[in-house]
C-alpha cells in the first residue's frame, strides 16, 4: 500500500526570516514546500506545477505583488488554497483580498499553530468538497 502524496505548498515571501521560518514549519508538518522570495519567483513557479495551497505575502517586494499573485493562483484552472499574509493591514489591502475571495488571511507576526491550522482545515475543505462534486 502507497502512502498518499504529500501536500504540496507555494511560500512567496520576502522576509528572508519569515520565508525560512514558514518553510520549516510547513515540512516538519509533513508539506512539500517550494519557497519564493519575489513576485517574479512565484508566478514562474505557478506556471510550472499545480499547487494545493499557495502562502502569499501581500506586499512582495515593497509593493502588492501579492495580491497580483494571488489573483493569477486563483485564476488557474485548478487553484490551490490561497492564503494571504500581511504585517500591515490596511483598509485597502483587506477589501482588495477580500475581493479575491481568498481562503485566508494571516496577520503577522502569526502564531504558527494558525497557520498550520489554517492550511490544513482549508485542504480538507477543500477535499471534501470536491469528493462532494464528484457523487
């Protein structure tokens, strides 16, 4: 008997620390972790495999690349779970994640059992619901 595949997880976040932190956290909780630290990095890794999650941080880069990135995770044909995260934030930045309808959004500094918490509640949703579909 095979084990089932490990879940796969896209870390873009430009906080070298933060980056490391959530790209062990994430392995030792048994996730495949690819790690990103630029806008540019994460839209290419998008491009080359599918994701079942995506830990974005809204302002890449100075900017909100995040967000950018966000919206093109959420426009494949098989998006991953997408989850923001962000040190700062503002009105603007909640409304426009909220627009994206993301599946969340951490505040930093986040509580590590958050985010694991997160990501796997929204994997099993996001399974049972498509074992749902499928009956």
């Amino acid at each position: 008997m095979t084990s089932p595949a490990r879940p796969v997880v896209l870390v873009v976040e430009d906080e070298p620390s933060i980056l490391s932190t959530y790209n062990m956290l994430l392995e030792e909780e048994g996730y495949e972790v690819s790690a990103c630290a630029t806008y540019k990095c994460g839209h290419q890794k998008l491009q080359e495999r599918i994701y079942d999650a995506a830990l974005i941080d809204i302002s890449l880069e100075k900017e909100d690349l995040g967000l950018v990135l966000a919206q093109e995770a959420k426009d494949l044909s098989r998006p991953p779970v997408v989850i923001l995260s962000t040190g700062y934030p503002t009105l603007d930045r909640l409304r426009r994640a909220l627009n994206l309808q993301v599946d969340y959004l951490v505040v930093k500094p986040a509580e590590a059992n958050e985010v694991t918490g997160v990501l796997q509640r929204s994997l099993a949703r996001r399974e049972l619901l498509r074992q749902m579909a499928a009956d």
